[in-house]
C-alpha cells in the first residue's frame, strides 16, 4: 500500500511518502521514514518491500558518502541516479530488490531534479512521478494542479490535496505521510500530515 510522489518546483523539489510499516493485513508501524537523505543536497523516496527497501537506500547512501570521501566531491543528483539504476539493473540479473524509487535532488549548476527508477532499473528524469497505490490518485491530481515554475507555497497546497485524495479514494490508505523538500539551502523535512485520529492519540 505504499504511496510515494514528487515533483520539481522553482528552484527546489518535493517529495512525499506514506509512513506506514504493513504486513498482509497487518500494520507494524505508522510512522516509518521511507525518505532517506542521501546527502546535504540529495533524497531518495522508495517504496517496495520493506526489507528490499531498507537494505538497498541504506546501500546507496553508503556508497554515496563513500564516493565523496574518495574524491573529496559529491555526486551530482544525475551522477548518483545513474549509480542507483546500475545497482539495480546488477542486481537484477542476480538476486533483484524489489524496490521503486524517486531520486530528488539540487545542484548548484543544473538546479533542482527528480528521477523515476523502478524496480527493473528504467531510469528517466521527470518534474513529477509517483509510485504505489496511491500513484492512481496522485499522478491525476498532479496531471490537473501541477505547472512549472511552483513556489514552496503552491506546492505544498498540492501536496496536501494529493494526501486528501487519496485518502478519500483509496479502500485502505495510509494514515500518515511525511514531506521532505530539497533546494540550495539542502535536503530537510518538510512536515508530517497526520490522521485526525493519530493526532488525537499523539495529544492524548
């Protein structure tokens, strides 16, 4: 039941993901982080199984770090969405991951970016994706409100009107999402939207 979506702005990129940890018809937490930071400039937004998931961001983001204390610079974001799409296209012909992803990122020559890899490694860059369930309701409300040249303002009013959306059409959808944006001043969370009934809990 993953929902994992983003898009690019003026001058920064944002992207959204559900927080809950499920199992069959279990849920085991609603407030898992499936956005990692890759570096000062750089997230990556999965969503897949949850083990797959997991390992493989945590083996990007390694790799990331360890490529820039080798070289004394970072990846650039087109340089480590490459990087991702070859480790999943390697693994792919061994013991694959089943894992989806959305790479954001800021770079001081090119700007802002996002790039769209799935599971089979099928690499594209996009100004907006979104993957799981929640893709259906996300893609067409981006489809209809999104257009170039967003401010941080309109973009967050989006992405709260994709989380209403699908809240209100999906049969079982996640309570939680967290939001994370990246731009010049770097990668950081955005903000939480919570369900009025784990706000209430919380305040309990």
């Amino acid at each position: 039941m993953d929902c994992v979506f983003g898009f690019v702005g003026n001058g920064f990129a944002v992207v959204a993901a559900d927080t809950s940890a499920v199992h069959s018809i279990l849920v085991h937490k609603s407030n898992e982080d499936k956005i990692m930071v890759l570096d000062s400039h750089k997230l990556i937004a999965a969503s897949g199984e949850s083990g797959d998931r997991v390992q493989f961001t945590e083996y990007i983001q390694k790799n990331v770090a360890l490529y820039q204390f080798r070289n004394g610079i970072p990846l650039t974001t087109a340089a480590a969405a490459n990087f991702t799409r070859g480790e999943l296209a390697t693994a792919l012909r061994k013991n694959p991951y089943f894992v989806n992803i959305l790479l954001a990122g800021y770079d001081k020559e090119t700007g802002p970016s996002l790039y769209y890899i799935d599971y089979i490694a099928t690499l594209h860059k996009v100004d907006k994706g979104a993957f799981g369930y929640g893709s259906y309701f996300s893609l067409s409300m981006m489809d209809r409100h999104y257009h170039s040249g967003m401010t941080v303002e309109e973009a967050i009013d989006l992405v709260d009107k994709c989380i209403m959306e699908i809240r209100s059409r999906l049969v079982v959808a996640p309570p939680n999402f967290v939001i994370k944006i990246v731009d010049k001043d770097g990668a950081r969370e955005y903000a939480w939207r919570e369900s009025v009934k784990d706000a209430a809990v919380a305040s309990a």
